[in-house]
C-alpha cells in the first residue's frame, strides 16, 4: 500500500492498514510527526473530507517548532518560491505569523491528501 506504486489509495484502506503502513501514506502529505501519528491513531476516517477535518484539526494545534518541523521537513512538492516564502516567515513574529503559516499549510495538506487518497 504505497500512493507512488498505486496511485491515490481508498481512505477505507488506509483506516485498516497496519500503523507503519498508514504513517508512511502520510508522511508525503506533511512531515509533523505529530501530525501523522494523530491521524493514524484517530482512524477511523472512512473518507477524505473526514480525514481533512482531522488534518485542519491536528495542524490547528501545533506549536510553532512543530510547524517549523513540517516545513523544514518538506519535501520539493511545494513550489520552492512558496516553500521559502513560508519558511522566512518562520523568522518573523511568531504572533503575527503563525495564523498565516499555519493556514497556508493547511492548504497545502489538504492538496496532498486530496491527490495521495480517495
């Protein structure tokens, strides 16, 4: 069960996929591990919009390290312009940016969860 072998997987196949296997379909989607582990332990999802609702809800509560975290993580799915746009805004104040970064990278999740499960 890899989404670059097969393509986008059933999120009905990832609520009954081994622990190991199901972090790893999420990992692409974003590099908090909390995040991951979060939705791995609250499946069942049993569809997108549901999984997504469980996304928005976990990115709502990381930390600013840990949104610095899947940022710094990330891989080259995220235009590069856009990548290092939201990672100097790491360096700004943190009270002013973090709604900003958080939401954008929301966004960007929920693109990838869209594209990885169906």
């Amino acid at each position: 069960m890899t989404t670059a072998d097969t393509g986008p997987i059933d999120v009905a196949e990832f609520d009954v996929a081994p622990s190991a296997d199901a972090a790893a379909e999420l990992v692409p989607c974003c590099a908090s591990r909390r995040w991951v582990a979060s939705l791995v332990k609250t499946r069942p999802h049993a569809s997108l919009p549901r999984l997504s609702v469980a996304s928005d809800s976990v990115l709502a509560t990381l930390s600013w390290p840990e949104l610095a975290e899947a940022l710094l993580h990330d891989s080259a799915a995220i235009n590069a312009d856009e990548l290092g746009e939201l990672r100097d805004r790491l360096r700004d104040d943190p009270f002013v940016e973090q709604d900003f970064v958080r939401s954008e990278l929301a966004r960007i999740v929920r693109l990838r969860l869209a594209a990885a499960f169906h």
